[in-house]
C-alpha cells in the first residue's frame, strides 16, 4: 500500500470528528520547527465549508471495538490501514513546513488494548516532539480505558486532550455503543480537569456528542454539555450531526444529516458559555427542542418581549448580550464608547455592529428604528423568519461552528 | 499661500511619516495632506512642502501608547488613500484621549483607523494560514501571495519564530518585494534587486499530490456547502492556494 493510499483511508476514517479548532495554546519555538497561535489558524477549507487547521488522522482504522454508528467498527468490511510512528511524523513535518496546516490531530481505532494503542500514539508524538523538535499544536484522542500513567504522558505531549462522549444519555450508548461506558470517558475528563496546566495539555479538553441517531432530546443533549461543562471545564463540546455510514436495527435511516438541528445545539452551546443563559431559559420540559425557524436567542427573546426594547445607552452588559444580535465583543464596545457619547443608530454602525436582527430589540437615545407601532411580536417574529432564510445562512451560522474561536 | 493648503511630503517609510507627524504636531499645523514623494504631483491649489525633521521629534513617540501607535502602523500598512491624513488625525486626538481614544467612535478618524488597521489584521491572518511554500531545488522554501495590503512584514515575522530553522523567501506579487530569510535575519529586497532559480526540488510534487488527495479526502460529502467554503475563502485567494489551483 502506498503512503497517498494510507492516508486516504486514515483520514477518511477521522474526518467525522468536529473538532479543528488549533486555539487556546502558546507553545513557543524551542530550538526547532513550529509554534502554536493562540488564536488559532485556518489553513484551507474543505469542501463542506469546513476549517482545515490540522492534519486530522487516525494512526490505524483497525478497531476490536464494534460501535453501531462507526464506519471503522469491527464487523465491517473495510479497507484498513496502520501508520507507523515515522510515517505521521514525516508527513506532519512535510505538511506543516509548507504551511499546509497548523499541527496533527491524532485518533485512533483501538488494537490489542487500550493500554497498547495509547502507547503507539505516544511513541508517535513523543517521536515529532522530541526528534523532530516540533513545536507546532497537537491534538490527542484519549483512549477510554487507558491507563493514567499514560494519560499523563500523553497530556504532557499535546496541546489539547479530548475523549468523546459520543451520545448524550447512558442509555443511548449502551444501544448503539456496547463496548465503550460513559464512566470510563468521563473518568479521563476528570483526569484532564485535575491535571492541567500550563504543560498539561495547556488548550484544554473538548468532547464531541452525536446527534440524531439516538431519540434525546435537544433538552438532554444541552443538560448534558451544561453538565460536562460545569463538572470537566471542558474548553468545547462539539455537536455532530449523524451520517449514516452503517445500516443496523437500533440506527435511524436518515438520508440527510440534521445540520439545522446541529446548527441549533451550536447556537445554544454558545448562549451557555459566553452569554449567561441557562438551559432552562432556553429549553423546558414541554418543550424541549429548539424551534428550527429561529435561532435559539431570537426565540428567547420572542417569548419575553416584555423586557425590550432596552436603551442600548442604558442596558447592563448583561442585558445587552440578551439581544439578538448583540455579542461580548460589540456590548463591551457599547459599553465602553458611551461614556464618552451618546449612542445612536448610525454609531452603532460605524462600531461595525451589524443591526440586521437587533434594531428590531433596542432603542437609541430614546428612539425606535421604525415607528414604534412596529414593535410587536408578529411583525419582528415575521421579519427575523424571513432575514434567516433570505441571507446567507451559512455565513452567520457555520461561522460560529467550525472558524477558529474559543 | 496659507499654511493649510500645504501638502507635506515624506520619503515612503513610517518613521519618517512618524517624524512629519509629530514636527507637524509640535508647529501646531494642520496640513492638507500628507504625501509620499514619488506620488506628489504638481498642484494649483497647494504647496508641497518638506519640513526639515531631526531626531528629536520623536519624543514625542513616549506619549503615544503601544497599541496606538500599532494600529496606525497597521494604517499605514494598508492601501487605504488618505491613511496619512488619517493617522495625523488619530494620532492627534490620542493625545487628548490617550488610550481610551480608541472608544471614540464618533470621531471619523478613529473610526477609520480602527476600520482600517482591523482590516489589515484580518488580511494578513488569513494569509498566515493560506500561504504555501514550496521546496526548490537548492534546498530553500518559496512562497507568493497577492494581498491588498503591505502585509510582507508581518508574515515574515510570523514565519520567522515559526519556520527559525529553514530558509525561505517570500514575495509579494503585486508590490514586486520580498523578504529572504537566511535562518538567521530577515532581507526586505525589491524584486528588481534579485534573480532567484526557482526549480522545484524532485520530491515536491509527491508531497503536493499527497496534500491534495488529504485535502479532498477530509471533506464530507453529505454536508458538502461550497457556498460556505467560499465564504472563508474567497476566490481571489485560490491562485495562490496549491489545492485549490485546478478549481478555478
């Protein structure tokens, strides 16, 4: 088998995970080649309008687990393919010297024990570390069942750490994954939380959840990202919309992705971090999934009408978050500038705070953007229908989800 | 003629922008415009005039906080027509306001310069991850690219702590420079200044063709959004980008 063909059916096999975001760590150049850019860097996007910052492989496609939902699980007839330790360095060295990608993100299928096949990754890494002096970002795949004296190893290599949950509830998993327990991934989260610092795994752990192939709820998907994040300091949980690349009983036979529902989860993922929303503003018992039409904070604000319009001159920044439309970056921005002046419609434009979905929410100095006869829940509900559908939606919406970011 | 219809004259390079700012400053004069040299020409209406500058004006740098004074590099880096007269201004008021100038939105001269410098950034950012080098023959890395803006020095002072051990050159194809690394410093030349045998080393395609079949590999055709991925990256891009040269 030739190398080209290796690395085909070994990212092939990796590119169903979400996670490339190449943030978060400053590792400098020590006498070698590479750094790591806080910010993070895309080096192409793929056809799927998907960021390319890693060279996103799996050491080997050779698995002894059998997970319904997985095209590499062992039941199947596939293609498989074993890169050795010298292989993947050389490509990395050979990628990233021309500026192709950011640094490697590391998975693999399980062979013999996980014990063994965490032992191949760190032999791997340790090699590009240590030989080839790379200091570039590395993202790992902790094996669930590992033990922790190799976590620890491998956590001293990488830039980031990240075991999949892979679907929200036990109870899904027992159906779809036999072979793997919940416990045993959220066991190397608390490992990770304990350890980190700045030479462990300085960019943090994320996780990645499946959606649509089991029936929870958007209401269990977010209670239990709320929950990872509070219990794990996770940097990210990443939502993946479920493919069918296996056909069996206990799956669905979706031909379409649920990209808008995935879309959603991102949106509200979002809302928890970084705005100050709880999942239970966003979600009920009664109603526990988002509504497809509207973006989850538009949604909120619809259904609370009563506390808009705010005074954007007056509104505290954690009202201002509260608008559609309105994010950390431009509500420190208006908080900031109106000190200085009073804030109106066209200020808020030059601060290059997009009013598209907010001047619907906010009043300037006073005054509504339209005749405030408008402000009423039919005409905005219609309105931000409408706006979503119109634009290009996937500017604003995958933006958010696969752009580098926090 | 009055003072104000002067039009100030400097030679291309930021310090000495730096200095007819500050003089111009210091005399209290309120210029017209602030030209490069080679871009002066004759007009009715004003007078070019080339104060005669030393050293000392520079002091005035101290009162001038590190980040301003980085965003109105970042100005002058750009295309942008008027980015002296607007880097006079900003400057201007940063005395006044010091750092908090830059929450003076209201004012058209720091909105610009922030519009302006915010533009740069985000341009030369997407280049560090577009760039491609390739390895030629005698053993160093070359690279092109095509940007709005003189974004060269700050690649090559990325690409310097990134790549400290290999030698490589870039070149800013629309401005005809480049800047060569030796693993050791950086050589800003003019195109005209140098003949470089660019012959792609015999291992170059395979590696090429191994990144192409990666690059079309990773995506997932159930979500396939072209739309998307031209989005974030757009078309005038691609000529420079390896994967995407036969999709134009």
């Amino acid at each position: 088998m030739t190398l080209k063909e290796k690395l085909e059916i070994l990212a092939d096999s990796a590119k169903y995970d979400a996670s490339c975001s190449s943030s978060g760590s400053a590792r400098k150049n020590k006498n070698g080649i590479g750094n790591a850019s806080v910010s993070g860097i895309c080096h192409s996007f793929s056809s799927d309008g998907r960021c390319i910052s890693l060279l996103k492989i799996l050491m080997t496609n050779c698995c002894i687990f059998d997970c319904k939902y997985c095209v590499n699980r062992r039941s199947n007839q596939v293609k498989r393919a074993i890169f050795t330790p010298e292989e993947i360095a050389s490509i990395t060295i050979n990628f990233y010297k021309r500026n192709y990608i950011e640094g490697l993100f590391l998975s693999s299928g399980i062979i013999k024990s996980p014990d063994y096949t965490m032992e191949k990754m760190i032999e791997t890494i340790s090699l590009l570390r240590k030989k080839y002096h790379f200091n570039g970002y590395i993202h790992a795949k902790a094996i669930p069942g590992a033990s922790e004296y190799l976590i620890q190893k491998l956590g001293l290599l990488v830039d980031r750490l990240s075991a999949n949950i892979e679907l929200p509830t036990e109870n899904g998993l027992t159906l779809l994954a036999p072979d793997k327990n919940a416990s045993k991934v959220t066991d190397i989260m608390r490992f990770v939380k304990k350890k980190k610092s700045k030479i462990f795994t300085p960019a943090g752990q994320s996780t990645q959840m499946i959606i649509g192939a089991t029936n929870e709820t958007d209401l269990d998907i977010m209670s239990k990202s709320n929950n990872l994040y509070q219990n794990y300091q996770l940097k990210r949980v990443f939502y993946s919309a479920y493919i069918a690349v296996n056909k069996d009983k206990n799956l669905p036979s979706i031909k379409m992705p649920p990209l808008k529902r995935e879309n959603r989860l991102y949106q509200a993922d979002w809302l928890l971090r970084y705005y100050n929303f709880k999942v239970e503003d966003l979600l009920e018992k009664e109603n526990p999934n988002f509504n497809i039409l509207l973006d989850p904070k538009a949604d909120w604000a619809l259904r609370h009408l009563k506390e808009f319009p705010k005074e954007i001159n007056q509104a505290s920044y954690y009202d201002l978050v509260k608008i559609p439309g309105i994010g950390p970056t431009s509500a420190k921005k208006i908080i900031s500038s109106r000190r200085f002046f009073t804030i109106h419609f066209n200020d808020l434009k030059k601060m290059g705070i997009s009013l598209k979905r907010a001047k619907y929410f906010i009043l300037c100095d006073g005054k509504y953007f339209a005749n405030i006869s408008c402000f009423q829940q039919s005409f905005i509900t219609k309105n931000l229908i409408l706006e979503e559908t119109e634009t290009k939606e996937e500017r604003t919406t995958q933006q958010s989800l696969f752009y580098e970011g926090k | 003629m009055k003072e104000s219809n002067f039009i100030y004259l400097y030679n291309g390079t930021w310090d000495e922008l730096l200095k007819v700012i500050f003089w111009l400053l210091k005399e209290k004069r309120k210029p017209l415009q602030i030209l490069e040299e080679i871009k002066y020409e004759n007009n009715l209406l004003a007078k070019p005039f080339k104060p005669i500058l030393d050293q000392k004006v520079l002091i005035l740098k101290k009162y001038i906080p590190k980040e301003i004074l980085k965003i109105s590099y970042y100005v002058f880096l750009s295309s942008s027509q008027e980015k002296e007269l607007i880097i006079y201004y900003f400057l201007l008021n940063s005395l006044k306001y010091h750092k908090e100038v830059i929450y003076m939105r209201n004012l058209r001269c720091v909105n610009k310069a922030l519009m302006i410098s915010k533009r740069v950034s985000r341009e030369a950012h997407k280049w560090k991850g577009f760039l491609r080098f390739k390895e030629m023959q005698n053993q160093f890395l070359y690279a092109e690219f095509n940007a709005d803006n003189n974004i060269l020095e700050i690649l090559a002072n990325h690409f310097k702590k990134r790549l400290p051990k290999e030698n490589w050159v870039i070149k800013d194809e629309k401005r005809d420079i480049l800047c060569i690394y030796d693993q050791k410093k950086l050589y800003f030349l003019e195109g005209k200044d140098i003949q470089l045998d660019l012959n792609y080393n015999n291992k170059e395609k395979n590696t090429e063709e191994l990144w192409k079949s990666f690059f079309k590999t990773i995506a997932i055709k159930e979500r396939e959004n072209r739309k998307c991925q031209q989005n974030f990256m757009p078309k005038k891009y691609w000529q420079n980008i390896l994967e995407m040269e036969s999709e134009q």
